[in-house]
C-alpha cells in the first residue's frame, strides 16, 4: 500500500484538556496545530493508506492473437479406393490444402468502472485453395465460414459493492461456457455468489453452436440450470466440500451430487451420482493416497446405466428419420450398462526418473433378455506404463506403451459369398476392435522457460479387428511423428512451428500413401 508522506506526532497534554498538537514536516520543521486539525490529519493519513495505487492501464486491459497458416496433405498412391474406385485429383480430390487461421482474445478489468470486466474471444479461418471437394484432412471449415467465430463475449460485473452481502455478488451476460454436468455454449445471463464457504451460480439462456448444429433439433434450444459447491473446511473446519450441479435441456433434466472427503493430509475420497430424468445413469468414487513425497495412487471406479448418454448433450434423444438431423451421423447405438475401473501409480527414481504405471478396464454390464451386446459397450482389460528420464537438466527423454484387449462375442459371423451380396450383420457384438498396442519415443529440449523448446515425437500403433466379412483376424499397424519447435521474442511474443507426419499406407483409405500437416504460429500477449 502507499504510504503517506505526513507524519503525526502528538505531545503529552501539558494539562488535564489540552489537545494541542505538532505537525513534523518532512524536513523536520515543527508547526502548531489547533483543535481539531490533529483529529482531520490522523483521518487524512489512513485514508492514504488504505485506498490503494490506480492500476496502470496495461493491467486494465487485454490483448493476446494468434496468427497462423497451416498446410494439410496427402499424397495418392496410385491405388483404387475401398469402393473400388480411382482417385480423381482433376474433377474431386485435392492434395494440399492451404488456409490461414487466427484466434483474438480482447479483455478489460475495471475499466472505466471498477468491478466491470469484459471478455472477448473469437476465431477465423481462411481457406486459399478450395477448388475441390475433398482432401486428405477434412475439417468441419471445409465448409468455407466466411465470418469469425465467436468463442465467447460477455461483460461481467464482480466485487463492485462494498456491502459485506453485496460484494461476493457476479453477474455475467454474453456468451459464455459452462462447464459442469456436461461442457456447453450458451447465450444467456449468469448469476453467482461466491464466498470462501459457498459458490453458488444459476444460469440460463439460448443453447449456441460453433459448427452450425441448429436449435431447431433440441425443441428451441433453451437451457437453464445451477450450481453449488460448499467447502464446509471454511465454515466449521470440517474436511468435507458438497457439490450439485442441475441442468434442463432438449426437455431432459440432469442432476449430479458430489462428496469429497480429505480422510487425512494424504487421503482425498470423492464420489458423485448423476441423473436423468430421475433415473439413475452414472455413480463414481475415486480415491487419491500420497505415499510419500514422491509416490502417489490414484484409484476410480464409475459406472454407467442404460439411462446413461456418452456422447454429449445433442446426442440424449436419438435422430429421427429427417437426412438433415447431424445427429443421425453420432449413433453410436444405445447405452448399454458398463462398469470402469482405473487405477494410477506414479513415482520419482533415483531423483531423477519419473515412472507412471496404470490398469484398468471395463465390464459389460447389460442385460441380455432385453438388450443386445454391442462392441461399443463390451469388456476389455489394459496396462500401460511411461517413463521420462531428464538429461542435463534441459533434454527430457520419454517413453509410454499401452495395450488394450476387448472381449467380443462369440457369435458366429456371416461370411460372404464371392459373387454374390453380402448379408446383414445381425449383431455387433462379435465384430470391431478385438485389440490395440501402441508405444512412442519423445525427445523435448528446453534450456529455460520463455527461450526456446524443440521436441520430437514417434509413435506406433497396431489394431487387430474382426470384421463380419472376414474369417480371420485383420491387423493393421499405423505410425508417425509430429516434431516441434517455439521460441520467445522478448516476453510478449512466441514463434511456434509443427509438423505432423504418417508413416506408411492406410488401411482405411488405401488410395493415400499417407497424411501430413504443417502449422506456423505467431503469437502476442499484450
């Protein structure tokens, strides 16, 4: 705080009443004061003390952009399609595309009043060569936006009351997300309160879409709902926070309660139930231990009924039969039962190796008189470790593997007959991913933080997959890397560059010899 630059010195009354006083100037003159100026000089110098320095206007206000141009590719390799056609660079496919892109984020923090903020964040994208369909890449911009899009844009009020009831008040209107049973955009106003002891918040508005899914499919698209988290640690020194979360959506309502525990300095226990349409679709615990500075585990186990959504809020009711409903596009047939569980264990070596171990998997829970078994719901079981080994203090060297095994039906597969139509699957139980392996090498060096950083990446994958028209076991394997390098331009600017690259042909697009993307990023923060 600043200090003032007058001192108060007051003398020992020479008589019972007398309230004279001296003034001691920075120079260290002494001037007789009245009656009562003593008391308005005392009053003057906490004044100045207490109310603090104006912020200068670059803490008012903010300014970071993006600028970037980007690169996508893939090169034919000559060979027909899975449909049995050929490549047509001239009249359908394009082998590079080149586009420009850029983010701007522009904020204020009282200004022009105190306890008024704004924030606006928005995204273009520009393509310079569209003269075909299709490309190696294809991106939801494909569709040319000619406008920016606006991620958020609001104005909030917050701590702009001095009443000790008013001031933990926040209001918010614009566009915003919000994030709790499940991540949204929305158009709408914002009511909080926020104090050590209780975050309350209520909300409501107009569902938005940043890639054009119309409201007309979500009866209007208006949703409202509030949340609450209550850390009884600050109000009775209890180690117990309570959440709830409530949210109405597409005529749906969701509801999700929460506990977490601190059983001790090295225990943290948490549980949630979430609902809809008060029936029960999702129940969790999860149980974080340190076992010494450098070891941690961390335990979670959730499962999911047939009352459950996977996807996102547009997918809980089911497309119609109407071509134009994008939600036609996400079925990933019904939810079925499932029960996960993951375990973590992560600790430091010889000070110097950083080791992660993990398990877990998943049992098919449905039931079989009334549903039927889907590959996207069946059992699996999977390991995985890395490992990250830092030399010299600014080369990081790592390691990860992770394998995978699904437990599929054994339902017996229709096998088609050379010449003549292939028949209809009958279930999906008994095809799909029957297993998975990968591993990756990465390589990062960075002498300081706000310097330069280059990295390097090589990963591989291999799938082995049942079909409904193949006998036996089909492998494919896929592999790549990605390299990186940024660097600082005083503080404010970053120069970014990466390069993602596949190794070898494709399996599902044989047509390709592989894919390929370049981006170069300019930086500001102001």
């Amino acid at each position: 705080m600043r200090a003032s630059a007058w001192r108060v010195s007051s003398q020992e009354p020479a008589s019972e009443g007398e309230s004279d006083g001296i003034l001691v100037l920075p120079k260290g003159e002494a001037l007789a004061l009245k009656d009562g100026d003593l008391d308005r000089l005392v009053r003057y110098k906490l004044e100045q003390d207490v109310v603090p320095p104006p912020q200068p206007l670059s803490e008012r206000l903010i300014l970071r952009f993006n600028l970037g141009m980007g690169l996508d590719g893939g090169q034919p390799s000559s060979k027909p399609r899975l449909s049995g056609e050929s490549l047509d660079e001239n009249d359908d496919y394009e082998r590079l595309r080149i586009y420009s892109f850029g983010d701007a984020v522009l904020g204020s923090r009282g200004l022009g009043m105190d306890g008024l903020n704004s924030y606006l964040a928005a995204h273009f994208r520009y393509n310079q060569s569209f003269s075909q369909n299709s490309t190696a890449l294809p991106s939801l911009y494909d569709r040319n936006f000619s406008q920016p899009i606006v991620r958020s844009g609001y104005v909030e009020v917050d701590d702009a009351f001095e009443h000790r009831f008013l001031k933990p008040l926040h209001v918010r209107a614009g566009r915003s997300f919000q994030y709790g049973i499940s991540p949204f955009q929305f158009d709408g106003i914002t009511l909080g309160y926020h104090t050590r002891v209780l975050r309350l918040s209520v909300f409501g508005g107009q569902r938005s879409s940043l890639v054009g899914l119309d409201n007309t499919y979500f009866g209007g698209g208006e949703v409202a709902g509030w949340r609450m988290r209550a850390d009884l640690y600050e109000w009775r020194r209890w180690p117990i926070v309570l959440s709830t979360d409530a949210l109405r959506f597409d005529a749906k309502s969701h509801f999700r309660t929460g506990l977490a525990v601190r059983w001790n300095r090295d225990v943290l226990i948490g549980g949630s139930v979430r609902t809809l349409d008060g029936k029960m679709a999702r129940s969790s615990l999860s149980v974080a231990a340190r076992l010494s500075e450098v070891t941690t585990v961390n335990l979670q186990v959730h499962r999911r009924t047939s009352s459950d959504w996977s996807f996102g809020l547009a997918q809980i009711t089911p497309g119609s039969a109407d071509n134009s409903d994008p939600r036609r596009y996400l079925d990933l047939s019904p939810v079925l039962s499932r029960t996960h569980l993951s375990l973590r264990y992560g600790t430091v070596l010889l000070r110097n190796i950083d080791l992660l171990l993990r398990g877990g998997g998943a049992l098919d829970g449905h039931n079989p008189t009334t549903e039927q078994a889907s590959s996207f719901s069946s059992s699996y079981g999977e390991a995985g470790a890395a490992l990250e080994v830092q030399v010299r203090r600014a080369i990081r060297v790592g390691t990860a593997v992770t394998g995978r095994r699904y437990f599929l039906g054994d339902e017996k597969r229709p096998i088609g007959v050379p010449g003549s139509p292939d028949a209809l699957p009958t279930t999906l139980a008994a095809s799909g991913v029957e297993s998975f392996w990968e591993g990756g090498l990465n390589l990062v060096y960075s002498p300081g933080a706000r310097l330069f950083r280059g990295s390097a990446e090589l990963y591989g994958r291999r799938y082995g997959f049942l079909s409904e028209y193949l006998a036996d076991l089909t492998t494919a394997f896929r592999s790549g890397g990605r390299f990186g390098v940024e660097g600082w331009v005083g503080k404010r600017i970053r120069l970014k560059a990466e390069y993602d690259v596949t190794f070898g042909p494709l399996l599902m697009a044989p047509e390709l010899r592989g894919l390929k993307t370049l981006r170069v990023l300019l930086e500001g923060t102001f």
